[in-house]
C-alpha cells in the first residue's frame, strides 16, 4: 500500500541515529520535509545532509530536548519558518540503567527529562498549532519496556510507560481537532544501544523473542510512517509493539 502525505512537514527528535535516523530518512522519500532534531549538530546534521543529498527535503536543529526553555525556543522558530508543523515524532531518548538501590537522583531525573518531558514540552508547543489547523499526526517511540518492565531500567521502564499514558490522554484531548497521537513501542532492535552487548547477553534475548532476531530500525520506521500519513487518520490512542512477538 502506498502512503499519502500531501506535501506535509515533520519534526523528528532524536534523529542524528538509529531509529530516529530511519524514520526521517524514510518520510523524506515519501516526499516530506523533515526537521531534523537531536542534542548534537553534527549528528542531526548529518542525517539532514543524506536526505537532501539523496533529493530530500531537510532542516537540522540542535536543542536539547530535556530543556523545556530551549524547545520553546526551538518550536517557535520552526513554526516561524515553516508556518505549520504536521507531524511530531517523539523519539529521543537515553539510558542510565542501573538496580534502583544503586540509581542515582540524576539518573532518575535525567532519563525522565529527556524520555518523557520533552515529549510534554514538544507537544505542547508543536501541537497547538496542529489544533488550531485542525490536521496532525503525533508519535510517541515507547518500549515494550515500558508494558513489561525490565530489571535495571526502573527509570527508563517509568519514562516508557509514562509516554503511554501521555500518548492515550493526548489522543482524548486533540480528537475533536482532528489530530491522532500513538506509540510504538520497539522491542530489541539493532541500534548503537544493542550493538554493545556481549554476545551470551544478544543470546538471550534473542531466545525470548517468537522471531528469533533482532528488529531492524527500518521496522520501527515502516510503523511509524503509516501512523503519520493520511491512511491512518481514524487511529488514535493505540500503542503498536514492532518486537517481534515479544508482547502478545
């Protein structure tokens, strides 16, 4: 099935690698012009330069996601220039994993900062312009983490499950507006993150998923997509695991 975006514009966080990456480079070849957003220049910047290299439309931007200020900053320039930003995708993220009795307050705060308040902040600016246009597509890049729990990632597991909760209160709020809000939660996919795991580690856990493999961010990217186009105009509040068969 192909998908229909009409000439839209989308702001993706967290976009300098990994699935980020995939999904801007992916909306880019269906013919969207993607805003590129991570805490690094030179990261989102590359991922804006291979799109355009390649004929796409992009724009990278630097901000920290964690500073509320600097994304308020950040959106009203973008709107500014664009005059209208159609999709939002909440994806940066990071990990500070460690046993809860071992957990620093910083790494608490600084997983839910970057996890789930920017998700707040992003929202909140970018959206209501969304409303006000009465056209607009919102994800959420979750985990199954955030359904199921992990060992060692209290924070991160909190941050997860807190985008749920946020993605369904936020599909409530805009419906009338016509502006959907879902998540997908990836299980284990190849990322930077994944690729340092010793091997007995990746062993494991490829033994709990029904597939047998890791996900690739293409996966995650493919879902994500078809959230954001045209087609799925009468899905909102859903959560979408690309795991596997991890959660069933």
């Amino acid at each position: 099935m192909s998908l229909t975006f009409n000439h839209r514009t989308a702001l993706v966080t967290g976009a300098g690698r990994g699935i980020g990456k995939s999904i801007a480079s992916l909306l880019a070849k269906h013919g969207v012009t993607v805003i590129c957003v991570s805490k690094s220049a030179d990261s989102c910047g590359g991922t804006a330069a291979a799109i355009t290299a390649e004929g796409g439309k992009a724009k990278a931007m630097a901000v920290d996601v964690a500073d509320g200020a600097a994304v308020a900053q950040a959106s009203a320039a973008l709107l500014a220039e664009f005059g209208q930003i159609d999709i939002l995708v909440n994806n940066a993220g990071i990990t500070k994993d460690g046993l809860l009795f071992r957990m620093s307050e910083d790494d608490w705060q600084s997983v839910l900062a970057t996890n789930l308040t920017s998700c707040f902040h992003w929202t909140k600016h970018i959206g209501r312009a969304m409303t006000q246009k009465r056209w607009g597509r919102i994800v959420n890049i979750t985990s199954v983490v955030g359904l199921m729990g992990n060992a060692g990632q209290a924070n991160y597991c909190a941050a997860k499950a807190g985008m749920i909760g946020f993605t369904k209160a936020i599909a409530k709020e805009f419906a009338a507006r016509n502006v959907t809000s879902n998540a997908v939660a990836p299980g284990f996919i190849k990322t930077d993150m994944t690729a340092t795991l010793p091997p007995e580690a990746a062993e494991k856990i490829t033994s709990l998923i029904p597939l047998k493999r890791l996900g690739e961010a293409a996966d995650v990217a493919q879902m994500t997509a078809f959230l954001c186009s045209e087609e799925a105009g009468y899905i909102t509040g859903q959560v979408f695991t690309v795991d596997g068969g991890m959660v069933m």
